[in-house]
C-alpha cells in the first residue's frame, strides 16, 4: 500500500505548481488553469486523507469542491470571454482598469 | 402666613418684553415696538408700585421662592427674591427712572434704524438689574450682575459699526471682568467657609463672629474681594476707566445704565453685604479711602473735559465715590440715600445734555454750544433743577443726601471730610461750567451761523443738516419734568434732625442696617452717644450735636456757592480767563485735560504686556507653535505613512495574489514552527 506521506507530498506539489503559475503566468487562462491545478492538489490530499482514516466525508467535500470549481470554471470563462471581448487581450498586466 | 406678591413677576414683565422686542421687534413697526418695551416695563414699574403699597403690612425681610436651581451637597442657591427696605428702594428707583428713560427713549431713538434692537436690550437689562436687586442670593444676584454687564455690553456698542463704540463696549466688558473676579473668589470664600449664599443664612452665621478689628482676617478678605466686584462696576479706582468711554452708547443708555441705575449696583451690593464689612473694619477703611479718592480724582478730571458727556460720566464716578465713602464709614442708608438722590438727578442731567445734543444736532461739544437757553428753555430749566440738586444747593434733592454723607464721613475722620468738601466744591464748579458753556453766553456752534457772530470759534464744526436748533418733542420732555421734580423733592424724604426734619428715609432702612450691627462705634464714635448701646449704635446723631453739624451744612452750601460763583466769574463775566489760567497751569493742565494719562498708564503697564505676551506666548507660541503644530504634525505623520503603505494596494492582481501567498506562507511557516515546537 502507498503511504500517506507520498500523496501528501504530490498533493504538495501539485498545489506549489498552482501557486507558482499563478504568481508568474500573465495569460488569463494559464492563470485559470492554475488555479484549477491548486483545487485538484487539495482534493487529492482530501481522498487521499479520507482513504487513510477511511471516513466518507472527504470524499464528500472532494465533490463539493468539484461542485464549485465547475460553477467557477463556467463563471470564471464566461469573464475571460467578455474581458477578451472588450480589452482584445489575455495579458492580466494590461487589464488595469483599477489601478491606482 | 406672609401674602405672596409674585416678586417674580417684576424681573420676567421686562424679560418678556425684551423676548417680544428681539425676536419679532423686526416686523414690528415702531408704534409696536415702544407700546411691547412700555408696557412691559411699565407694569414691572406698577406692580413695584403695588409691593411697596402692601409692603407695611409685609414681615420683613420679606422672602419668596420660585423654583430651585441648584442643589449641590450641602450647598443650595434657588430662585428665590427678598424683599426688604434696601431692596424696595432699589426696585422703585429702578423701575421708576428705568420707565421714564424709556419713555424718553421712544423721543431720542425715533430716528434710528435700531429702534426695536434698542428697547429689547433696554428691557433685557432691566431684567437683569431686578434680578440683581431682589435675589435672595449672592449666585443669583451674579447672574443679575454679570446680566446688566452683558446689556451695558451691548448697548455701549449698539452703534457696533462706529470702531470706538465696538471698542468701548469691550473695554467697559474686560474691565468689568476684573471686578466681577474678584467678586466670584470672595463668592467661593463664603461658600467654602459657611456652606451658603443665601442671605439670610449667610448673615445670621457671620453676625455670630466678632468683628475683625486686628490685622486681616476671613472676613476682611471677603469684604475686599467684594470690593473689587464693587470698584468694577461702579467704575472706582482703579477700575473706573470703562465708564467715560461707555459714553459712546446712546444718551439714555448713559442715563439709565452709566448714571441711574447699573453703576450703583456695587453701592447696593456693600450696602447688602454690610454685614460682613462692618466685621472687617479694615475693609470699610479700604472702601472709604477708595470712595474718596475717586470722588476727588474724577472731579478734577470733570474740570477739564469738554465733552457735554464725558463732564457727566466723570461727575457719576466722583458721585459714585460719595457713595463708596458712605459706605465706608458705615453710614450705608446715607449712600443708599445719596444713591436715590444721585439716580433722579444724574439721570435727568443725562437725559437733559441727550435733548441738548439732540437740539443742535449731534454735537457734543461744550465749545461749540452755548446761548441755549433762548432755544431750549424746558431743558435749559429741567438741566438747571438737576445742576442745583447735583452742587448741594439747598433744598434740592443732592444737598440733603451729601451733606448726610459730608456729615457722617467728618465724625470718622476729618480728612474724609475735608477731601469730600474740596470735592463738592469741584462738583459745583464743573457742573455749573457746563451749565454755563451750554446754555448761557453766544452760540458758538454753526447750526445757525447766518444768525449768530460765530467768529471766535476756532474750530471747524461739520455742518449737520439738521434745520435749527429745536426743542424735543414732549415724549422727550415729560420725562425730564418728572425727573426735574424728583430732583426737587426727593431729598426731603431725608431731611436731616439739624433741620427740623427726622431723617425718615434713615430711619425706614434703619432695620436693614442696624438689626445687625456690632458694638462697632467705638471706631466711629460720636461724641455723646445717648442711644442704648445694643441696638441703636447707629442711630440719628444726638441732639447736643446740632450746632455743629448746622454749621457743617453750612460749609457745604457755601463750598457749593463758591463753586457756582467761580464758574460764573470764569465763564461768563470772564470768558477769556479760563484760557489763561490753563495755559499758566501747563503740564498740569494737560495732565488733567488728558485724564491723568491713567488711560495710556494702563496701556503701557497691562494691555501692552498683555497683547504682546498673548500674541508672542499664547498665540504664535503656544496656539500655533504647540496646539496647531501637534494637530498638522500627526496629520503629517499619518499621510507620510500611509503614503508608504499605500504602495502595496498597487491594483496589479498579480501582486495582491503574490502577498496573499507570502501571508500563506507566513501562515504555515508558523504551523510548522509551532509543530516542531
């Protein structure tokens, strides 16, 4: 059986990679995808807990978190859509309409 | 079961009237606005009437509460009034002059645009000064103070946009402020030492102590803060500077506020706080050497001015010093006295010199006025009345109450006498020098210079257009007749024992002031005391001391005549002397012409240092080095930081996403700290 410690670790890993992209990656979408990146990570380690401890209700939160990454995925393109739409680009360092 | 007369009504009639007057007085037209001021006045006038009809039958002192004000520990001031003889004289002189300087001031103010503001503060100060005579206590009795200081205030400055008028009215304020401080530290004295104001209790607890002959004691220091109160607003030395310069305001402000009635409130205060000066004998020295000064001081400054006004304001303080020195000798009913007499004859001299200025058109110049008397007889004949009463000529109002108050200042010292008689000699020379330049001689005006020789007049007067010189209208001289009859009569209320007469107006405030009294004569002892030694120490002198005293009345009338012939030698058979004699005189001359420089004394020794030190201490350093440098420097400071703060909310999300992970990182960096801890 695999350890525990090996899923933490990818799930680790996984996450740093999101974080990582997030911070550096200036196209929208890679930035996106990063994010979907760190919500996987943190589901892994949830089935991966719930597998450990075998108690159901990570595996619950784990659909939860599915549940709401969809909504946001779908919410989150809809924007991307009608930023690109209206700015005619991808790159977050020109969508500063906020700035100060 | 004493009746109760509403004394409240007397103050709040005239506070009712101010109320109407400011707040609609606008709308109002003039008709209105003087019946609202009249009536007002004249009911707490009427109703004081009344009070002095039921009084007899009244067990005096006569007290009545209203409502409570303050209740604080131990300590309780109410609203509360007390009537006895003192304070019954007071209210009808008050109420009574107060009323018909009203009437006359519907003739005087017809003209001016502040009519309705005028009879509101008119009336708003008779409030207060009723106040101040019927309180049941020293609070109360401040507030009515510090309330006719405010009115005197506002109406020396009612012509507000002339500058010596805005100024006048501050500096009789600031001045008044000194007296009134000294006046609340022998307040907190009393309240800390008997636990009360009120009168009666406060009277009864210190008429149990012996009187403070050796050295200065509680009740000398009381009795002399009470005297700066007193020196404030009565306009004594050295506090007196206020009062010529309050001659700005309109005449009868002058005559109702600066002669008859609000500057005597300090002679009504020692009088009613005689319980505490006749046990600090060292005090009552105080005041009767102050008092006697003042009176010489301010009239030999009276020689020499030239004002119409400015004569009569120094005239009010020398004869408020007359008062004070009264007092000083114990012989409160003679200055109580001499105040009634002084109210009916300096108000009418006042409201006379008013229709003299408003005759010839403003100008108050004596230089530039005489021969008046063709043009203006019934204030020529009303100022004559009032000039006779104020010189002592027998038997107007003004020679029975100072010759009471020479009589009694010579059986405590015969300086105070001597001083007192030299004075009233001045005060019958300058009076009569003013009657004289004003009515008597040739116009020397330029109302009318096509009909008279104005030649010799070396000053250019501005043409008012005003038409002639004209009589007042009779709303104007009703009340100087009136008056010109009190002035006549009102002294022989007390007519003295030498002549012929029983002093009656001593005898009726005789329970105010003797009740009370300590074994206090040995200090102003007459010789052959027959009065039973308790009760009557003050009692009317005995009868062995007739002779004398007839033969000191008779100095007095020929002191007044001496002066009345001088004045007459010098200006009119004369007129070129005077002239002369100034210009021999010199330096003193104009020491006395410039008022002895007190005023420029004053400038250099307080205002300067004080203006200098507030701007330079207070203003630059303290205000704006201190107080508004600590405001800016922490409002410097918090946008000095948050201007370096303020950089981390770039608006690049990028940079929000990269502190939310360093703050994560923080997070669990601590986690595992903890953790491995």
């Amino acid at each position: 059986m695999v350890p525990l410690s090996y899923y933490l670790v990818l799930s680790g890993i996984l996450f740093a990679c999101g974080v990582t992209g997030f911070l550096i990656k200036r196209n929208i979408i890679t930035i996106f995808m990063s994010i979907e990146l760190m919500l996987n990570g943190v589901n892994l380690s949830f089935v991966a807990f719930a597998a450990h401890w075998h108690a159901l209700s990570g595996q619950v939160f784990v659909f939860f978190v599915m549940v709401v990454a969809a909504a946001e995925a779908a919410v989150g393109l809809a924007i991307i859509i009608a930023v690109y739409r209206t700015r005619e680009t991808l790159n977050v360092d020109q969508v500063n309409l906020l700035k100060l | 079961m004493t009746p109760n007369l509403h004394l409240w009504l007397i103050p709040l009639l005239p506070l009712a009237g101010a109320a109407i007057n400011g707040l609609f007085g606008k709308r109002f037209s003039r008709q209105t606005v003087s019946a609202v001021a009249l009536s007002f006045c004249g009911a707490a006038f009427a109703w004081a009437l009344f009070v002095a009809i039921r009084f007899s039958s009244l067990a005096v002192p006569h007290m009545e509460r209203l409502a409570p004000w303050i209740r604080a520990g131990q300590f309780s001031a109410d609203f509360a009034f007390y009537l006895d003889q003192l304070s019954l004289v007071m209210l009808l002189v008050v109420t009574g002059v107060g009323f018909l300087i009203h009437i006359y001031s519907v003739g005087y103010m017809w003209e001016d645009a502040g009519f309705y503001r005028f009879f509101s503060y008119l009336n708003l100060f008779m409030f207060f000064m009723l106040t101040l005579i019927l309180a049941n206590n020293y609070l109360l009795m401040f507030v009515g103070w510090e309330g006719v200081g405010l009115a005197s205030y506002l109406l020396i400055g009612f012509w507000f946009v002339k500058d010596s008028a805005a100024s006048a009215g501050k500096k009789a304020f600031i001045v008044n402020r000194i007296g009134d401080f000294g006046f609340l530290i022998g307040l907190f004295l009393l309240i800390k030492h008997f636990g009360t104001l009120t009168f009666n209790q406060l009277f009864s607890a210190i008429a149990k102590l012996s009187p403070e002959t050796a050295g200065a004691g509680l009740l000398t220091s009381i009795a002399l803060l009470l005297m700066v109160g007193a020196a404030g607003k009565s306009a004594q030395i050295p506090l007196y500077v206020w009062l010529p310069d309050a001659m700005e305001g309109p005449t009868p402000v002058s005559a109702l506020i600066h002669a008859a009635t609000m500057v005597t409130a300090g002679v009504y205060m020692v009088a009613r706080s005689h319980v505490i000066f006749e046990r600090a004998p060292s005090a009552l020295t105080v005041v009767a050497i102050i008092g006697v000064l003042t009176a010489l001081f301010a009239a030999t400054i009276g020689v020499a001015q030239t004002d119409i006004k400015k004569v009569l304001a120094y005239s009010t303080i020398s004869q408020l010093g007359y008062m004070f020195l009264a007092c000083g000798v114990a012989a409160f009913s003679a200055g109580i006295f001499h105040l009634m007499t002084h109210a009916f004859f300096k108000g009418l001299l006042f409201l006379a010199a008013g229709s003299v200025i408003h005759a010839v058109g403003g100008e108050q110049d004596m230089r530039r006025m005489g021969g008046l008397r063709h043009y203006i007889p019934w204030t020529f004949w009303t100022m004559t009345i009032a000039t006779l009463a104020i010189a002592g000529i027998p038997p107007f109002a003004g020679f029975f109450s100072k010759d009471e108050i020479l009589w009694r200042a010579y059986q405590a010292s015969w300086i105070y006498w001597l001083i007192g008689l030299f004075t009233a000699f001045l005060t019958s020379f300058y009076m009569f020098r003013l009657l004289f330049l004003t009515f008597f001689g040739q116009y020397r005006g330029e109302l009318q210079a096509s009909a008279h020789t104005a030649g010799h007049n070396p000053h250019d007067a501005s043409a008012h257009g005003h038409g002639g010189i004209h009589e007042s209208p009779k709303v104007m001289l009703v009340p100087l007749v009136i008056l010109a009859v009190l002035s006549v009569v009102g002294g022989w209320v007390g007519v003295p024992g030498s002549l012929g007469g029983s002093n009656r107006f001593d005898q009726f405030l005789g329970p105010v002031f003797h009740n009370t009294t300590p074994a206090l004569n040995s200090e102003h002892a007459s010789a052959g005391e027959t009065a039973p030694p308790e009760q009557q120490t003050e009692g009317p002198e005995p009868q062995t001391g007739h002779g004398t005293e007839l033969a000191f009345t008779g100095m007095s009338v020929a002191a007044a005549a001496l002066g009345l012939l001088l004045a007459w030698w010098l200006y009119l058979r004369n007129p070129e002397l005077p002239d002369r004699i100034a210009a021999s005189l010199g330096g003193f001359y104009h020491a006395v012409v410039n008022k002895y420089y007190v005023d420029e004394l004053y400038a250099v020794l307080f205002v300067k240092p004080l203006v200098d030190g507030s701007t330079r201490i207070l203003w630059h350093g303290v205000d704006q080095g201190m107080i508004d440098k600590a405001v800016n420097d922490s409002a410097d400071a918090a946008r000095e930081l948050s201007d370096s703060v303020r950089h981390m909310q770039s608006g690049n999300l990028r940079s929000y996403a990269g502190w939310v992970a360093a703050g994560a990182a923080c997070v669990i960096a601590y986690m595992i700290w903890v953790g491995v801890r």
